[in-house]
C-alpha cells in the first residue's frame, strides 16, 4: 500500500529546488506506504507508516566538493569531486548539516538541514513502488540505476551518472550507504505516523547499500546500521531540507 499522492506517480513532476553550494532538492509529497520487506531479515517487518508532512530530499548523495566546501576536509579515500563523500562518521554528517544550516544565504533564506529518517529515506527511495526496487524487482536492470559489486570497479563514482527513480532521486541504491536519523531498532508491530527510529540504541541507521555490495543488499527496504563514530569507505549520506521559503 502505498498512497503519496492522487495523480499516478508517472505524471506526477516533483518540484525543484537548490541551495547556495549547488545542491538540489525535490519536494516528497506526503502518503501512507508499507515500509519493509517481508522477504527480508526479521528486522524488516512490514508495516504502515503515514508521513503527514512534504520534505525536500537531496536529489543526490552529498559530494566531496559540497563536503569540503562546508567542512574544509576531504576524508574520501576514493577522490573525485563529483563522487560521493565517503569515511564520514554520523556525527560528521550532523555536522555537515549544522554547519549548512548557519551559513549566511542558508539562515537568510530560513533553510534547517538534517538527515532523512528512515521512514522518509525508505519511502523516497520507494517512489511509489511496492517492489523490491525502485525499478521493479528483476535484479538484472540493476545496473542501469545504480553501483554495486558488479559494476562498480571497486569504487564509488559520480553522483547522478545511473538513472534516477520515478521521483527524480539519484543513487538510491547503491554507490554508498546513506546515514538516516534514526538510531537502530526492531520496526514496529502495527501502524505508525512520523516515526523517528527506536528511542535508543549502539547503532544509527543506513540505508542503500554501496558499491561494494550484491544487489539485493541494495533493496529499497533493505538495512544496515552503525556505530555513530564509524567511517568507512563505502558509507556517505544525503540530506534533507527541513525548512525554508
């Protein structure tokens, strides 16, 4: 079940927007989906989950031009400006976006930067499928949407340069796990509406897989999770924009 928005996904064009270091957003409608894979690990559990509010989500993962030009660091051992910034912890990723949030245009503007939670990650990542991927669930069309083990020459690449969901979202499977919000918990039994993750927990949420991955490590419900402090070569993040004009 999945209910965004009247209008069929195909004809539907999400709005556009950018911030003052060139990163771009879409607009997610709000919608009820089922979140998780019953296919999937025990942790998948599916479930209903209503997101009351739009958001604006980075149309692609944040590159290290973008981190470095908020952060004054590159950390990514696979360079290249284009590429996803990876071997950033959680806690580098939250400071990313505090530190997007002040700068100049960004307050003037009322722009509030953050990381998706994992509902939000999971149902934009969806795009209005109720399919293993984004893109239907042959594994075999992998390749044309996304970096994984089979492709990926043992390294990241740039961003946008696979196909976009039906929601115009880039490298949501694949090229780098993707840090969410939430802090790392068994799912829920029933319905839910915002969810924000468990309450506590060791580990943080990611979400996507990455490039040195097999493909069905890269499903839209699959998961993996972290120590906050961890960085590692195939883990990034995209952010969301929580505010503005």
């Amino acid at each position: 079940m999945l209910t965004p928005d009247p209008t069929p996904v195909e004809d539907m064009e999400l709005p556009e927007s950018a911030d003052s270091i060139g990163m771009e957003f879409k607009l997610i409608p709000a919608g009820t989906f089922t979140m998780g894979d019953a296919s999937g690990d025990d942790d998948e559990t599916p479930h209903e989950v209503t997101l009351t509010k739009p958001f604006k989500m980075g149309v692609h993962e944040v590159t290290q031009a973008q981190y470095e030009q908020v952060m004054g660091v590159n950390p990514s051992e696979y360079k290249g400006a284009n590429n996803p910034v990876e071997m950033v912890s959680w806690e580098d990723a939250v400071e990313f976006c505090r530190r997007l949030s002040e700068l100049p245009a960004e307050k003037a503007a009322g722009n509030v930067y953050r990381l998706p939670t994992e509902a939000e990650w999971e149902y934009a990542c969806r795009a209005g499928t109720t399919t293993k991927f984004s893109f239907g669930d042959d594994e075999s069309d992998f390749g044309e949407y996304g970096w994984y083990r089979e492709n990926s020459g043992r390294t990241t690449h740039p961003v946008g340069s696979k196909l976009p969901n039906a929601w115009g979202l880039y490298d949501m499977h694949g090229n780098v796990w993707e840090w969410c919000q939430d802090w790392y918990g068994d799912y829920p039994s029933g319905s839910v509406t915002d969810p924000s993750g468990a309450t506590s927990s060791s580990f943080r949420v990611d979400r996507g897989g990455g490039w040195v991955n097999a493909a069905d490590r890269c499903r839209s419900a699959g998961r993996s999770r972290n120590s906050p402090s961890d960085r590692y070569y195939s883990l990034g993040f995209r952010v969301v924009r929580s505010s503005g004009k």
